[in-house]
C-alpha cells in the first residue's frame, strides 16, 4: 500500500525480471518514475490498480 507521502523510483534502474503492482493500493501521495533505466527485458505488471477519485 501507498499511503501518503512520496515514493520516487526516479533515476532507478530495472535490470530484467519481473515489477509487479498488481496487487498495490494507492491512497494518497504521489508515485514518480522520472527518468528510470530499463535493461534486459524488464517486464512491469500494473494489474488494476486501485487508484482513488480524483488522484
């Protein structure tokens, strides 16, 4: 769960294998992805989201 506050994967680097969200609730705050790298076939899985109203 994301709950307020900031979570920054900014300037991060993905290197292969599998990101999953799909089970990740957001309720508030803000989730950055400013500049990431991705290498070697990273694969991401948002699922459905739970992103409230209005965010």
């Amino acid at each position: 769960m994301f709950s307020r506050g900031t979570v920054d994967f900014g300037s991060a680097v993905f290197s292969g294998g599998t990101v999953t969200f799909e089970r990740a609730t957001l309720t508030g705050g803000t989730v950055t992805f400013d500049d990431p790298t991705f290498r070697g076939g990273t694969v991401f899985e948002w699922g459905p989201l739970s992103v409230p109203a209005g965010a």
